[in-house]
C-alpha cells in the first residue's frame, strides 16, 4: 500500500459559551474543500474524527457530544452592512455526514473574536479600549447576528471575571444580537410557528398526544411538558443519556415534530437531519441541585428547560435552543410562557442541567403575526489552540 502524507490545514480550536469546535478561513481550506459538497464533508469528518464506532473521536479533533463535535467556516462577506459569513457545520459522531441545517448559538460567541483576530474586520473600527462591533451573517439560516466584542489594547480580550454556567473558568464577556430570530416566508420552516398554532396536539406513536410548541426561532425547537412525559424538569443528564428508552422516545418525538413542522417530508428523513429541530421540555421552577454541585432555588428562575442535541440531552443549553425559548417566553400562551407563569415578558431566566441562563426577547403582534425584531443573551469565548490540523491525504 503506497504511503500516503498528511496535509496542514491551518485552524483555530475555540471554545464559544458552552460549545468548541475547529474554525477555518474559507482561503485556507484546499481548493476542493472551498465549495459546499461532498469533499467539504469528508474533510471536515476527517478533522473531528468521524464516523466512529466507537463513538470517541479519539482520531480526530471531536470531543464525542454534540457540543464537541463541531466545525465553522468563516469568510470575508458579500453581503452589504456585514463583516463576516458564518458558516456552521455540524458533525454527526458515527454516522458519516454533516449536517449544515442549523446555526449554533453557543460558537456564534466566537466568530466576532475569530473575525477581529483574523483581519476581517477593518482596524479602524476596532477601538483601542472599548468594545468592538461585529456583524455576522449566519449563512446557515440566513440571518444576522450582531457580537459585541470587549477590546484591551486593541486586541481582542479573552479573560475576565463573567462566569458562564456550564464553563468551568471564567472569561470575558461577548454580548450577543440575534436579529429577527424568527423564521420568514422563505425559510427552512415556513414561519416563527409553522403550524400556525402556538400550542398543538403532536399525537406520537408508542407515547401518546401531547401538548407541543413547536417553533422557528434561533433553531426550529419543539417543547413539551415534562410532566407530560414523566418528568419534573430537574433531571440532569445521567437520569437520560442512560436511558435507551427514553433517548427512543425522544427521538420519535423529534421526528414526529420535524415532519408536522414540515421540515421533513417523510419521517426516515429525520435519520440524517440530527442537528434540527431540538426538543426540549419545560416545567415551573423548582429547587434543584446543577451538575457542578450549585445549588439552584426556585426562586432565581422563571422555569426550567432540558434540552436534546445529536440524540442526547445537553449538558448546559444550546444557544440557539435558549434563543428559542426567549423568544416564546415572550409570547403569551405557548408552553414556554405558561412553564413561566404566563403573561407578558421581555426577558427569562431558566434553569438548566449546568445552572442558569437569561436571555431576553421583545415580542410584538403585526398584523395578526408574532414578530421578534432580536433575542440578546451573553456568552464568552476563549481561543485554546491554534496552527494546523492535518488529516492523511487522499481523505478527500
């Protein structure tokens, strides 16, 4: 067998709130690879070290989760009022493909750093001290995300004393716009609630009819009650990603959700659309005990919200899924509210496996029609390595 050589790709490995993945200029990947398609894919699955029976990317860059097993492209972008084109990929750990249907809010966190460390956005609008603004068009979801970037010295400042639930040290603090979070006409879903119902009946084969909100906002997401489905909302990941029945049951209701949202078209699609839509279930605060051993009281939240990714439930919460429930906390009557206690609200905080999250939402009615102009909530991001990736040639 003839001998075949690595190739170096350059790279960065960053951290975004509670998510890592590899990042890349769009000019530094090989030429094959610049363009979406089959050899972009092969790449990147190379890079996180994917499919792998094992499940443990130990040859690869992945870290086995979903939060782990990520990658982003970033270019210089074409669109008027933007800095940069954000492009998110992510990377099924055994089964070999990537799934570009969703943004990730938690990596998003990164890009406007990523985009100021690498030369994309003009230095004259980088202050000496302050904070820098950078606009992202996030080209998986068509949409705009505007980062705010604190500056020290004129360089990108990456410590500091904001502590993010969900990561162990903490860092500086980049506040997050995500603009008209909601779906349009033309996207993926249709609309913000592409049933046309804030709440429906999702009739499930195997558990039953259940009450569902199921929404485009962030990242298409489909809530239930916990109560609904035998639990209290407090439970920590253990209690699931344990639980081949319950990690079953989930992933019937995803898929059901997916084909009413019409996002598939027939319920074998929902195999290869891991990424979306999320579900998640709600409940009314309670006191409960974080996986760091924090101890989390009732009355510091408005509710409490587990969530799924990639099959499994989340350690802390994704950041576009926590776009998600801002944005129906907003909105009277959808199960999200209700968990909440119902009326109106510009801003929740929820509790989560790894403690809590606030996030804050504007909604308005127009027409007859639910509009959110932005969802804000901070994150914080931390550069951990950055060169070169190599992967064997002939890998792509």
């Amino acid at each position: 067998m003839a001998h075949l050589p690595q190739i170096k790709i350059p790279a960065t490995y960053l951290r975004g709130g509670t998510s890592k993945g590899v990042f890349f200029r769009l000019q530094d990947l090989p030429e094959l690879a610049q363009t979406p398609g089959a050899a972009r894919d092969a790449l990147l699955l190379r890079v996180i070290g994917s499919p792998d029976p094992y499940g443990k990317q130990t040859d690869g860059m992945g870290g086995a989760t979903s939060s782990t097993s990520k990658t982003v492209i970033i270019s210089k972008s074409t669109r008027p009022d933007h800095d940069v084109d954000y492009l998110f990929g992510q990377v099924s750990i055994d089964k070999p493909f990537v799934d570009w249907s969703g943004n990730c809010g938690n990596l998003s966190a990164a890009v406007g750093p990523y985009a100021i460390s690498n030369g994309f956005v003009d230095p004259s609008r980088i202050p000496r001290n302050g904070t820098a603004t950078v606009r992202i068009w996030q080209a998986n979801i068509g949409k705009t995300i505007v980062s705010h970037v604190p500056i020290t010295h004129g360089e990108v400042k990456e410590t500091g004393d904001f502590e993010l639930d969900g990561v162990t040290f903490p860092a500086a603090e980049v506040q997050l716009e995500f603009m008209d979070p909601a779906a349009d006409e033309e996207g993926d879903a249709g609309s913000m609630f592409p049933t046309g119902n804030l709440v429906d009946d999702l009739d499930v084969p195997g558990v039953g009819t259940l009450k569902a909100t199921m929404i485009n906002a962030g990242i298409p997401t489909v809530f239930i009650n916990a109560g609904d489905i035998g639990y209290t909302g407090t439970e920590l990941q253990e209690a699931i990603n344990g639980d081949d029945k319950a990690l079953a049951m989930f992933e019937t209701i995803r898929a059901h959700g997916a084909l009413r949202m019409g996002l598939i078209s027939t319920l074998d699609e929902a195999a290869k659309r891991q990424h979306t839509p999320k579900v998640a279930f709600v409940a009314g605060p309670a006191d409960y005990v974080a996986s760091s051993g924090k101890q989390v009281a009732a009355s510091d939240i408005d509710l409490l919200v587990r969530a799924l990714s990639m099959g499994k439930l989340h350690h802390a919460m994704m950041g576009t899924a926590a776009v998600a429930i801002g944005t129906a906390a907003a909105i009277p009557g959808t199960l999200v509210n209700l968990a909440a206690g119902g009326g109106e609200r510009n801003a929740v905080r929820f509790g989560h496996p790894s403690g809590t999250l606030r996030v804050g939402a504007q909604a308005t009615q127009e027409n007859g029609e639910w509009v959110v102009q932005k969802a804000i909530m901070s994150r914080s991001a931390r550069v951990l390595m950055e060169g070169w990736v190599r992967i064997p040639a002939g890998t792509f």
